[in-house]
C-alpha cells in the first residue's frame, strides 16, 4: 500500500472521528461527568447544594475563600458557640496546621462536615481511630444507603448515577478498616468507642461516620456526588440533604472553598478508583484515549508489520590469506624489526592453532603438544623443534636476519606438514592421526 493511500483512509477516519465527536456534543447538552463546582449548573455540579446552604441559614452562613486557609480564617469560627466547619467537593486539602485548628474548634464543642472522594491525610493521622481508615470503591449501577438513627424519617435513600438522563454504572465509596472482620464499622446504632455509624449501604459498609473529640463531633461523608443537581431537582435528594443537615448541630456555617485546592504539605487520601474510571469522568481524557487507539490500531494494520528488505552480502576481506602475513613481515624486516617480526608471527600461530584444533598453548607441556600432534598430523619431532625455538629467541628483544629465519623455518615446517596432510582447504574433522 502506497503512501498516498494511506494518507487518504487516515484522513477519512480522522473526518469520521470528528463527525461523532460533534454528534455526541449535540446530543448531550450537559457534561454528565462529577465536576463538583459550587457556581455552575452541570448535573454533577454543587449550585443547587450551595444555595440551599445559604439559604437555610442566611446571615448565619460564612465562607472562606478559595485565596485563604483554614490557619489564617480560624477565628471565623466562634469557640465554644457550636458552629459547623463544612467542605464538599472531589478531594479536601488541609494542612497539619489546619487540622490541628479543626481539631481543636470540635474539642470546644464545634461540629465538621467533610465530604469528599479524597480526604485529608493529615485528619485521617491524627484520630488514632481513623489511622487505618480509608476509601473503598465499587462500581455499581445504583448506591441505597440506610441512615441508622431512629428519627431519621425516611431513612433508606437509592441513588443512581445517571448520564444522559440514563441509568449507567460508577463508582460509588463506602469506608473500610481493611480487616476482614471490619467491627470498627458495624451496622449497628451503638457507639463504638469515638466512632458511630451514621448511615451505610446494606452490604457494603458506612458512606457516613461520626468521629466524637471532646465535646464536638467530626462528620466524614464519602459521596459527594449525592449533593449534586441532579438529585437536588428531586424530592428525595432534597429529604437526603434535610436528613444530613438534621445531624449538623449548630446555628452558623462557615464553608471552606479553599479546601478544594491542592496546598504545600496538604495531601488527600483518595478512594483509588480505577484509572479507566477518571479517565471517563473527563471529556478531554476520555477523547484522547479513544484517538489513541484509533492511532494504535491504525499503526497495527498498515505499519505494524516488518518490512522486508534486501539482506546485504558482506564479501570476507581481501587480505585473509598468509600472503598477507608474508606482505606485514617484508614490512617488519625492511623495518630491522626482527624480533617483532618473530612476535606477530608466533601470535598468528597460536590463533591458528587455537582456531583449528581448539588447543590453547599455554604451559608447553608434554601433554599439550601430543594432543597438538595428534590433532594436527603433525609429528611431535616438528612440534617439539618448533617450541624449543620458541623457548631459545622468545626474551630476545633483537634477532639477526639468520636468526629470524631460524623462527620462521621452524612455524613454516609446521603448516608445511600439515598441509601435506590434510590439503589448503584445512580440514579437520579427523580427530586424530599417529605421529
């Protein structure tokens, strides 16, 4: 397939691509994916919540904005007068400092509200029975929860995630100890030591807990997702926020925006979701993963194969005969390199050897040169010659012409003999041959 083709079916996938893309958009007029905002008027946004809030207490209900912090705004919330601290959002980023200022606003006798998919680090450390605390996801099509407190009326509520106006799967939190006997969250009225179950899904565990310090008490909710617009426009999302604000006691609000923004040392414990998960929850995430495999599958099927192609012979080099050796040693001796000659030579010998009968010369021992004998055809006369030759000039750092001759009559009766035997072509598969 030429280049031009597949430019052309690139290009029409591409166009229907987009197509859908657009068909999509028109047809969804909201983005029904968890935002979590507390001015836009999305499905999943907060606006709704956020008004009901100011409304319900009026002059009574404070903010902290998103530029400031807990630490700087603590002396908006009057010691001792029982106000509620709230945040709900994705995720909630406290510091140490500004747990330390929330815990001691419920020791006093305040009350917090924190729900969150992420919630502070920090807070879960410093109760020691929430250290083993966290988030557990499931991903269901609906999440009914059952409030545990005898005047809760009504006290079971069945919430589904929908897209579209159409029931769809997602990921709902309840929260866990991580034991297999999970007693610290058992269904049940009773107060377990500083901690009581508010309201909880029949087989999974807790959405809502209460944390009791001093004379305060700290609320911790694992589905923001319940306060959205969606459910605010209906009657039983309206009684499921009447029902958590009858468990808030406490004249006057103060809701912390800036806990929604990641800080410096602030670090959120999240539920762990899947990552398809996220990834759907947000358009921009969710298109360039669908582009992704499109280009993937695109790449498999027209480049993913090998190409072939022409294997090159590389031709063996010119100089790989012994007249090569005999060209280097015109060199050396026009050199008066005598005893150098000898070196190269006595080096040349030992590969060949090492080469053709995997012999490696190493102590020149009787041993060694009748199995050199043996292997070669050579007769061990001629060997032995040759070592002692070896053994007579090999500290000589100069040699004479008459000398060098002497060295390269002994290596030459060698290759001589064994030429004779076996022929130039250098076979040898015989093993062995008598001396």
């Amino acid at each position: 397939m030429n280049n031009n083709r597949l430019v052309i079916i690139c290009l029409v996938l591409a166009s229907l691509l987009g197509l859908w893309y657009f068909a999509t958009q028109m047809e969804s007029r909201y983005k029904w994916y968890r935002t979590y905002r507390l001015e836009e008027n999305e499905p999943y946004d907060l606006s709704l919540f956020y008004r009901t809030l100011k409304a319900e207490y009026g002059d009574q209900f404070d903010e902290i904005q998103d530029n400031e912090s807990l630490e700087e705004t603590y002396n908006r919330l009057s010691p001792g007068n029982a106000d509620i601290y709230m945040y709900v959002g994705r995720n909630c980023y406290l510091t140490p400092q500004e747990v330390t200022k929330l815990k001691s606003h419920i020791y006093e006798g305040g009350t917090a509200f924190v729900s969150a998919n992420g919630l502070p680090e920090a807070l879960l450390n410093d109760f020691p029975v929430l250290q083993k605390t966290f988030l557990k996801s499931e991903y269901l099509d609906s999440f009914p929860v059952q409030f545990r407190h005898p005047q809760a009326k009504p006290s079971a509520y069945t919430f589904f995630h929908y897209k579209r106006m159409k029931n769809e799967p997602e990921t709902w939190n309840v929260f866990s100890s991580g034991r297999k006997n999970d007693t610290l969250f058992e269904a049940s009225e009773e107060d377990f030591g500083a901690v009581a179950l508010v309201s909880a899904h029949p087989n999974l565990g807790p959405d809502m807990i209460c944390v009791y310090h001093g004379s305060g008490r700290l609320f911790l909710h694992a589905n923001p997702a319940m306060f959205g617009n969606v459910y605010q426009t209906r009657k039983y999302g309206r009684n499921y926020l009447a029902t958590i604000l009858k468990h808030l006691p406490g004249k006057r609000l103060v809701f912390d925006r800036g806990a929604g923004f990641p800080k410096k040392d602030a670090f959120s414990k999240s539920s762990g979701g899947n990552l398809l998960s996220f990834i759907k929850s947000q358009p921009p995430l969710w298109y360039a993963w669908q582009v992704l495999l499109v280009s993937v599958m695109l790449f498999l099927v027209f480049a993913g194969r090998r190409k072939q192609r022409s294997i090159p012979v590389i031709e063996a080099p010119v100089n790989h005969t012994m007249a090569f050796v005999d060209a280097v040693g015109r060199f050396y001796k026009n050199e008066k390199q005598n005893a150098l000659v000898f070196q190269r030579e006595w080096s040349q010998f030992l590969v060949f050897v090492r080469q053709q009968f995997r012999i490696r010369l190493q102590t020149l021992s009787e041993e060694e040169l009748q199995r050199l004998a043996d292997r070669s055809g050579v007769s061990l006369r001629t060997i032995s010659r040759l070592m002692a030759t070896h053994e007579k000039y090999r500290i000589f750092s100069e040699l004479s012409n008459q000398e060098l001759t002497e060295t390269n009559e002994a290596i030459g009766q060698f290759y001589q003999e064994y030429r004779k035997n076996y022929g130039k072509s250098g076979n040898t598969k015989r093993t062995t041959k008598p001396a």
